[in-house]
C-alpha cells in the first residue's frame, strides 16, 4: 500500500512539474495561442489549441460573429432554420468573398456554421494561399465546393448517426482554382500530378489542425472526390480526426 501511495505521489508531481513547464513553455516564447485559456485570435499564427478554441466557438455565437469581425472577414448572419430535431442551425453565416476573405466559394451564396466559417478563414490565410504561392506562384481565387448544410445521416446511410452536415458545421471541399488559371480538384489530382497532389496533402495536413474532423480520399471511397471539414462538438475528449 505504501509502494502504491508513493507512486501515485509521484505522478501528481510529475503532471504538476509538467504542467508548469508547459505553461513556462507558452510564456516564455511568446506565444499564446499555445495555451488552452488565452482568447482566440484570427489574426495570430496557428498555435497548439487553436483548433480546440474553433471548435468551442460552436457554443458562442456572438464571440465568433466578433472574431469574424475583427479578422476583416465579411459574412451576413443567416436566419435560424430548423428542419426536424436533428436538422437545423442557430449559427449560420454567408460568406461573401470580399474583403479579407479574399477566397471565393464555387457555387456561390455558401451558408456554414460560424465556427466553420473561422476555420476556414484561418485555413485560407495560413494554409491554402502560403502552399499554393510555394508551389505555383499563385494564390487561389476560389475554392470549389460540395455544400455544408444537408439535412442527412452520416454517408446517407441509414445509421443512427447524424451527419454534421445536418447542423451546417461541415463542408466539402472539391478543388481549387488558382489566379494563373490552374484548377486543382481532389477527384483528378489525389493521384495525379506530383505537385497538385503535394498540394491538395498539404492542405489537407493543415486542415487538420483547425478542424475537428478532416477527411480525405484516404479515408474512404466515399471521399475520393472531396475533404470533409467539420467542427463536430466531442465535449471534453476534444479528440480530432484526420485522415
């Protein structure tokens, strides 16, 4: 018993002495999008919660319409809708390409869930543009898309399981098309030409740091032509898929 009293003591202080040399960590370097209390900002690089405090905007409306604000990013706020008990949003926005929200979407008028919204800002600005100036010389002018909101199960199948879909907290993402008049789509390019295929993995891998789900033609079958990119709400666990 004294063994085991003394070895659960040690691992107090050991998580206790972690922890402070975490949070010593995020001080000292200056950067306080690594740590889980520091506010979310748009404007600042991609930290080690960043993701987590996205993901968390699902339950605050109004902080995420600030964000979105304070980032330069232009939207209309959409009526409530609600099709059935598990269909429905309280928290969509349009995007309306402008602004700092320099990407368009294809087909235009693309109505998501704030916290989506936000991610995908952060995706564009430290992500999307950075990977295809790098691997092109080129921005991106538009981004191709399946939709977001879609009153649905999980792969329309009959499952017990709802797709985030249903809440607008999801899109899928088909291709891209650049300013020097490339279009790079998922369905021809995951197994195509080495650079667009390097690109469509790259974005993918940055993707999943802002996003609590992101799916690619790895995954499945079912996503051969697109990424799905979701901010499902998995409480406390706060894990993250990405494939």
């Amino acid at each position: 018993m004294r063994t085991l009293r003394r070895t659960i003591a040690a691992l107090v202080i050991g998580a206790v002495v972690a922890a402070l040399l975490f949070v010593a960590w995020g001080i000292m370097r200056g950067r306080p999008q690594d740590l889980p209390w520091t506010p979310l900002d748009l404007g600042a690089p991609v930290g080690l919660f960043t993701g987590r405090k996205l993901t968390a905007l699902g339950s605050e409306f109004p902080q995420c319409r600030r964000l979105l604000d304070k980032a330069g990013v232009r939207y209309t706020v959409l009526p409530p809708r609600r099709d059935s008990a598990q269909c429905g949003y309280d928290d969509a926005v349009r995007l309306t390409g402008t602004g700092a929200q320099r990407i368009g979407y294809r087909p235009a008028g693309l109505g998501i869930a704030c916290p989506v919204a936000a991610a995908l800002s952060l995706w564009e600005w430290t992500v999307v543009q950075p990977a295809a100036q790098k691997r092109f010389g080129s921005r991106v002018t538009a981004i191709d898309h399946f939709g977001s909101y879609n009153c649905r199960r999980i792969s329309g199948r009959d499952s017990s399981t709802w797709s985030e879909h249903a809440t607008a907290d999801a899109i899928d993402i088909a291709g891209f098309r650049l300013a020097n008049g490339r279009r790079i789509t998922v369905a021809r390019d995951w197994t195509g030409g080495a650079e667009n295929a390097a690109f469509l993995r790259e974005v993918r891998d940055g993707a999943c740091r802002l996003f609590a789900t992101t799916l690619s033609p790895d995954y499945n079958a079912a996503h051969a032509d697109h990424l799905h990119l979701d901010q499902a709400d998995r409480g406390t666990a706060g894990w993250r898929a990405c494939r």
